[in-house]
C-alpha cells in the first residue's frame, strides 16, 4: 500500500463534477475545531451563502454532513409519520429513490410514475393530491438519471392548494439552473456539493421552510435517525439561541464547501445559469451535428445533464472506455431500463466550459468512430463552435 | 465572504486532533469518479487497512460516509428491529447517545448506568443481559466524555453467552489502544477519522461480523435508514461480485482516510499504541507534578483521552480561554454532569507527541497562575520530561 496518487481525470459523468485547485486547496487548510468560535463564523457565512444560492432567506439552512442522499433520507424521515399518505413523482431513479425512501419511513405512498425521460406531469401530480389526504409531495427537479427538468414552481403550489408539504430533489439543479425555494413556496430543498457547485461530493446542502419546521416539532415521536433529526441539526448549527453539540461537523469537507459557495457567488448564480446554458447549447449542437439524438425533449432538458441516446450497433461500454483511455475523460452510463441505451454527459460547475464542451465531442466522435460509425469530429466540433461564437 | 483561512491551532481536545500535512495534502488531490477503476482500487485498499487495523479480518469492513455518530447510528438501525431488547451500558455521553438511538430504533431499551468516570461493570451487564431475552449488547470502549476504558472482550463474551450480539463504540479508541473485533468476538464496532487516526471528521470506519450480518439479512422489515442500510453499503463497497450503485462517496476524504491509515500502518499499530501510552504517562506526571487530578482511576484511564479536574476557585472557561488566545492551544470542556468540572485534554494520532505533552503543560499552569494558582510549569514540565527521557 502505498500513497494514492489519482489519474488525471477529466469528471464530465453525472458527478462528481471538476473540482476547481482552489476548493482543493481549501481542502487542505488545517483542521480546526468544530467548537472554534474561527470554525462557528465559517458556519454562519456558509448558512449565509446557502440561502442566498438557494433563494430561501426565509428558510433554515445547513450543509448536512453526508452526501447528496442524506438530504432525500433527512427531508422525508423527518416530515413522514407511519401512515402518512406522499404523493411521490417518480421519472427516474432519483424519484424511484424517494419512494423507497418514503416506504421506509413508513408512509403510505401513492406513486405518480412516468416514462422515463420526462419531466414530472402537474395534471397526473395534482390528482393524486387530491385523491386522499397527503401529508407531502416529493419530486425531483433535475432528474441525474434522464437529464429531464420538471417545473418546480406549480408542482409545489399543487401541493400547497392541498395542504400538503413539498420536498424539492435540487441535487443536480443547484448552480446549473435556478434553483428559487422562496419562490416555489418549497418547503425542503436539499442538494449535493458533487454537481454544479464542483466541491468534492460528501455534504448535502438543506433548506426547510417554517412549515416545515412546524411540521417536524409537531410530530408524535421523534424521526428515527439521530444524525439526521433535523431539530438536532439545527441547533449544532445554532444561531442566535448558541449551538448545542451534535456530531463532529466533516470540517475540511466544510472549508471546500465555503470556497466553491464563494466562487459561485463571484461569479453570480445567473451567470452560472447561464454558462451552463451555453455549454449546453455548443454541446447538443455537436452532438445533432454528430447524428446523435438526445433523450430528452429540447423544452424539457437540463444544460448541466445530458442524456445522448446511443445509436444502434455501438458498444456504449467500449466507447466510454476508448473515451476514459484515450482521452481521461470519464463520461456516465445510464440506469434501470437507460442501462445501455444511453450515455449522461454532465457540464456541471468547473466542467462547463468551452473546453470541455470541445474534448468530450472530439473523444466521442472518435469512439464512435473507432466502432465503424462515420467520423463526425470536424462536423461535431464546428457546430458548437458556431455556438460558442470563439 | 472571503477565502476562510483557519487559524493556527494546536488541537489537545476529544477531536478533531491535528491532522498530519501528509493527510492535509491527500485531501488537495484532483476528485476522479466513484466508479473509476482507480478508485475502487483505493477502496479495496481503504478495506484491507481497515481490517488490519480494527483486527477484524473476518469482519466486511468500510467507512460509512459520515461522521462517527453515523457508525452508531448504523449498527443500532440495522441490528434493531422494534420491541427487539437491547442492553446498553451508559457510563458517559456516548453511551447515552447510544440509548437514545436504541429507543429511536424501536428497541425496549434496558440501560446500566455507571456513574460518569467509571468503566462498565461486566457483572451488572451480565446482570442485565439475563433478565430477558436480548438482542444485543450495546457500550463504549473509550467514553470521550470521561476518559474511562472499558473492557471489551469479557463485555462482549458475556453478551455472546446469552446469544445477544455486541456493538463495541470505538470511535476513541481506534488507533490509540488496542482494538481487536475478531479477538473479542464483536460483532459490530465503529469509529471516527477525526481521534487517533487523525484524519479530518466525517468518516466512520464500521466492521460487522458474519452473525451480524446474517441478523440483518433475517430482518423482517428493511431499516428505516436508506444511506446507512448495511446492505446496501455493503452492495456499494462490493468485492468479488462488483458493485452496486447506492450514494456517491466522498471522494476526497477517502483519500484522506487511506493516507492516514497508511501512516498507521507505517508506524505499526502497536508502536502507536505505545506512543500514545507513553504520551499520557509524561502528560499525567506532569499534571499531578501541578497539583492537579485526573477524573478517572490509573487502571481505567485511556491514554488518548485525559479527563482533569478543575481545581476549586478556578474559572474552567476562563483557563480555556487563555490557552487558545496565548497559546492557539485547543482543549476540551466537560459535558453533561462533567460540564464546568473538567477539562478534557486529547493526545490523539499526531497530537500525541512531546512537543504537545510540553505545549500544553506550558500553557495549562500559565493559565491556572493567571487565576492565582501556584506557578507549577516547572515542575510540571520536569516531571513530563522524566517520562519522556529526552
């Protein structure tokens, strides 16, 4: 055993995303205590930075100490109850997730399934609200899965018009497209550091309404997770009350979290959004010049996720190992009934540029190429080029 | 908000402890993908070392993807199902902690309290285990809160007699004294990164035994946690039969964790121990040549976790102060019945060393005479230096 040194690698899978040098580097800065009054200022900005990222001044915010998945399994074991009856939009294997999850909390849960690819239906949503009385709605907004988007902000007056609660699945979503917790009246949203934020994956960033707030301190028995009791949580993260010792907050994990906030921040949300955009408009121009489709209907696609069908007769493993071989760069294969059938290209965060935009078309078209499909290099990269417009 | 940069500090608490720049510098390295052939390489690794460390070579071994709290979270939620029995020694705040889990689980909780500096009493354990058909044994090996050592092996033989499972907390204890699941026959123990190991916080290191996992396997319903679902982790972690999907792990606090567990295995794990045995034996010497007393009796004390009583007449807070603002030098509060009544000092991985041992003698008797106790650093620091014989 010796020291690990990683390969070069250029991360445009569905996450981890490209780490920027200075998150990494923040990495790397001395551990301090948890209990520093330095390490509660690092806290408070970071709460800070949350809300502002996730337009939720009004909500609670904090970075749970675990991955993106702690953020689903918080925000329904925490506002589920055994018996409660969830209307769960499932479209893809993070909504699958949610059921699961939901079940496990012991819900009552009323599933609204869709084919995969497409974005969550408000009109099938909105009956089964109404069909019983519902504690919550779950969906997910950008589903890593398909790279479809769903439209947050109805789905969450759906379930307000019926007096249920909303959990938001903003882990993809969050600094690739808007993301707007206030506006969507959403009462938990909750994200990973891994996608558009381009931290190293490990926390999941979590906001909870008043509401919501409400609805947790009325429950009849405590959740059953400790680590992830959401009252427990926020008072570790304290504020003006003072903290109250929970666990031992992932510390360095923290100071990456800080820094990746502050360069989106730098950059601006909206120009974020923006890039992202962009990328993804020079990236599907390549790839149509290409000859290859996308999953996803062009009103319904995220920039930061995107799903290209492989065409019949190529090996998708092979290309994407030509690809991870020839090229370091790592591209994602898909799940459940997509396994085989497409490849997920993520331009999420640091790998959203045009560069990146540029070496994933020429790795792609020369593995489809080395497969005896025609070579679509200079026809791939002109197209985005003339998105790109440099 | 600006870059966060740490301020210079010299951790002598219950942890986080100093982290070494050979672990600082692993956590920079550039993020690859959890699904890149290197990187279950690593996690192959990450799971030998673990196993070599913990003695656990009959045991699956992985860290869990959150902080220690997370390990008990995960061996009570997945070994408990409701109205199971479970017998939880409480002799500090961790075991209490574990009680309060225990109840959240489900469990008809049977406690044995200890007062808070004593080990756990094997004859009122085994007391407890007989008056009803238990499913497992639950205690700390080395309470934080107290500093006091438990004695494992005979603890979890008693449990085994009565076909009860144990859960052995090792969160302190791992890499600072003697761990040894195999020899104990535990079924179940856990740590944290962020004590002797001294890697950052926000991993959970977790070995379960054949019979612990054929218990779980024999649940009637699954656990209500999704993330810390032991078989879905174990699925994650793999071995001969690959991998399945379950979270994303955190990528680079793994490469924190293998490089700190590597330098563990470069001292050699008893050499560490000893290290850390001869670390306490200079710092007790000195705190007794100052006049002071140590909570817990000579042959319960753990070496990494030194539980001082606060003189009479001393402003406990006061004296913490002083050391972090003269000396950047971090020590620990008492918790709970303790609070306002020890300090407690932490000799952990690369805080267990004698420039530390001196360091914070120094500044403890600064401290104490800026409240008017007899100046002791003399005599404080000659002592230490008998033990240390340099």
């Amino acid at each position: 055993m010796r020291s690990f040194e990683p390969p070069r690698r250029i991360l445009m899978g569905p996450g981890p995303s490209d780490v920027s040098p200075r998150v990494l580097a923040a990495l790397a800065r001395p551990t301090i205590g948890h209990l520093d009054p330095a390490f509660q200022a690092l806290m408070e900005e970071i709460k800070s930075a949350l809300a502002e990222v996730m337009k939720a001044p009004g909500h609670a915010c904090v970075p749970l100490p675990a991955p993106g998945s702690a953020g689903m399994e918080a925000a329904l074991q925490n506002l589920l109850e055994p018996g409660d009856r969830a209307v769960v939009a499932v479209n893809g294997q993070f909504g699958e997730r949610m059921a699961e999850i939901a079940a496990r909390a012991g819900a009552e849960v009323a599933r609204v399934d869709h084919d995969w690819g497409l974005p969550v239906d408000p009109e099938r949503v909105g009956a089964a609200l109404k069909a019983g009385k519902t504690k919550l709605l779950a969906f997910v907004h950008a589903e890593t899965s398909t790279g479809a988007r769903s439209d947050a902000g109805p789905l969450c007056a759906l379930a307000h018009d019926c007096g249920a609660l909303s959990i938001v699945d903003c882990v993809t979503s969050l600094g690739g497209i808007e993301v707007d917790a206030e506006g969507w009246g959403a009462d938990v949203i909750y994200s990973g550091t891994q996608k558009c934020l381009s931290a190293p994956p490990g926390l999941s960033p979590f906001a909870v309404s008043a509401a919501a707030r409400a609805a947790i301190d009325a429950r009849a028995a405590p959740p059953r997770t400790w680590l992830f009791d959401m009252g427990l949580l926020m008072g570790y993260w304290g504020g003006a009350g003072g903290r109250t010792y929970h666990h031992t907050a992932p510390i360095n994990a923290l100071y990456g979290l800080h820094e990746a906030l502050l360069a989106l921040l730098e950059e601006g949300v909206a120009a974020s959004h923006a890039r992202h955009l962009r990328m993804h408009e020079a990236l599907a121009a390549g790839l149509e010049a290409a000859g290859l489709e996308l999953l996803v209907a062009p009103a319904d696609r995220l920039p930061q996720l995107n799903a290209v069908k492989v065409p019949d007769g190529v090996d998708e493993a092979a290309a994407r190992g030509r690809m991870l071989a020839r090229y370091n760069l790592e591209i994602g294969a898909g799940l459940g009934p997509l396994r085989g059938r497409i490849w997920r290209i993520g331009l999420m965060g640091a790998s959203a540029t045009p560069w990146h935009v540029r070496l994933c078309l020429t790795a792609l078209t020369d593995a489809l190429a080395a497969q005896n499909y025609p070579d679509a290099s200079r026809a791939a990269l002109a197209a985005a080029d003339a998105k790109l417009g440099d």
